[in-house]
C-alpha cells in the first residue's frame, strides 16, 4: 500500500475507536467481527489469516475453522476424514469465539486501529487484547471494513486497496 492508502484507511478505521466489539463468529470460512459506536454498526469481514491475542498467547485464530472442537474431537467415533468443519458449532473457532464473547459480553473497546503498508490490521482492544489480520494471498480481497447498511467499503488486498 502506498502512504496515501495507508493514511485513507487508517483515517476510515478510525471510525470505530472507542466504539465496542460486541459479536462474532464466521461464514464459512470469513470471520466476521461486529463494532458499535454511537448506535452505528460497523463489519470486518475477514478472508485472511487473523488472530485474536489474549494475555500474550494466540487464544483464537483463523486455521482454528478447520479443526474440530474439543467436544467433536473428544468423541470415541471421531474421524478426522470425515470431520465436517463448516457445520456451526462443530470446529475449534466456533468453541473458541463462544468463550471469548461469553467472558467479555460485549465489555471490550476499540482502543486503537492500524493499517501497514502490507495492508496488514491491527486493532488494539481493551483488556490488552489484540485482533491481527495479515494478507496472506498476492491477489485478491483479503479484509473489507464497512459501515452497516451503507454502500461504502473499504476492501483491502495485497495490491492495496480494491474498492473504497
């Protein structure tokens, strides 16, 4: 991403510092992040690797939609070639989004949120949490940033940004 790109996104990003985190989960393979600030709605779909950072250790990350959860896994039937990953509830990333919303319910503001010049996230959260997305693809969308029911996004690849 060129400087000016970094600076546009930076600046519409900016739109949710101090708002809340107040939901998450996934669609298929694209996580979704959901903000609130002011009674406006903002989403950050992700279609790149991404992790969310708890007390220093990785608690959630995006590979984890492809792992079965420790309830699938703990069956005595369980069997890896026909594990299902895309059914709601059955893989890692679905058990680990419901405890991280079950613990914060909503409570963890937007502190900060930066953009580099490889297109890559990084939202500052309070409870010293932190989300990271990183491009992991030469082409296409990788993240895109919106606020809910309008028609403006901020679509992000790693040739910079694809539409705003």
């Amino acid at each position: 991403m060129n400087s000016r790109e970094i600076k546009a996104s930076n600046q519409i990003l900016r739109e949710i510092e101090q708002g809340n985190l107040v939901s998450m989960g996934r669609a298929s393979s694209l996580g979704w992040i959901l903000f609130v600030k002011d009674d406006e709605e903002y989403a950050l779909h992700l279609q790149t690797a991404f992790r969310i950072i708890v007390e220093e250790k990785i608690f959630l990350a995006s590979s984890d939609m492809f792992q079965p959860s420790d309830r699938i896994q703990s069956d005595d039937k369980f069997d890896f070639e026909t594990f299902e990953w895309d059914i709601q509830g059955n893989n890692r990333y679905d058990e680990r989004v419901k405890q991280f919303m079950e613990k914060y319910d909503h409570n963890l503001r937007v502190d900060s949120v930066s953009v580099n010049q490889m297109g890559d996230l990084s939202i500052q959260l309070s409870e010293k949490i932190t989300m990271e997305a990183f491009i992991d693809m030469s082409e296409e969308e990788s993240w895109r940033f919106f606020k809910r029911h309008s028609g403006r996004h901020l679509v992000i690849g790693a040739e910079g940004i694809i539409e705003n």
